[in-house]
C-alpha cells in the first residue's frame, strides 16, 4: 500500500508519462459549453474517459444529456462503443450530474505495467469522443431544438 504522498507521486509521473507519450492538446474542458466535459480518470482498479453534464440547471443538464442519448447509435456504431450512460450520477460532494463513460476494468495506476495499455486506451477513445464532438457540437449545443 503507498502512502498518500507516495500515491500522489506514482499519479504525476503517470500523469507526466502519458503526456509525453501522447503530447497533444485534449479538447477536455474546452468544449465551448458551460459545465460540459471530457475528463480522463484513473484509480487503482480501472481507467475511464468520461463525458460530464454538469450544469447546476437539471433542465439544462437533461437536455444535454437528451441530445446525447439521440446520438447514441451514431456514437456507438460510429465513433466508440461499450458506453455506459447514466443520467443521475451522484459525486462524493453529493451534486447530481449526468455522466458518460468508457472504462478499461483491471488496469490501475499503481502498476506500472498497465500504463501503456491505459495511455493507449485513453488515447484511442478520447481521439474518438472529439471526432464525434467536432462532428456534431453545433447540434448538442443546441439544446433548444429536438
């Protein structure tokens, strides 16, 4: 078990690593919608590249999550598969928002051997979650036409 210093060094280097492997500029938080965004999370269990809809509105952040949810085949069948959608998606501090995910089970930051099949991992999903993005951010954005 590291210790809490430890842990945070072992995330940085992987944080560092996985830059310098794939040293491009993420769209994240820059997607050009208020509380809408791409995030990369990893812990000792699993890897994810996640969508969130955080909007303190529910009306807002349920639209968002409406106009992704009429995409998902496209996104599915086109772009990436295995996505996990959940509406109601309730953080540790207890705010609700909508989240989508992809996640790679059994591969954590705590070894070493897991990271290049986690950069890789984030690197082929996260590139396919932009793609679809770019491709239809004007209709997600939109949230007041259906």
């Amino acid at each position: 078990m590291y210790s809490r210093e430890e842990t945070q060094k072992l995330k940085r280097e992987f944080w560092v690593t996985f830059a310098d492997k794939y040293p491009r500029k993420w769209v994240l938080y820059d997607t050009k919608i208020k509380d809408f965004s791409f995030k990369f999370y990893v812990d000792n269990k699993k890897a994810q590249v996640i969508i969130d809809i955080e909007p303190r509105n529910d009306e807002i952040r349920k639209a968002y999550f409406d106009k992704l949810v009429a995409l998902k085949n496209i996104l599915e069948e086109e772009f990436i598969k295995d996505l996990v959608y959940e509406e109601n998606h309730t953080l540790e501090s207890g705010k609700t928002i909508s989240r989508i995910w992809v996640e790679k089970v059994g591969a954590g930051v705590s070894n070493r051997n897991n990271w290049d099949a986690i950069f890789d991992f984030y690197n082929k999903n996260m590139h396919a979650l932009e793609l679809f993005y770019l491709e239809y951010d004007e209709f997600i954005k939109d949230i007041h036409k259906g």
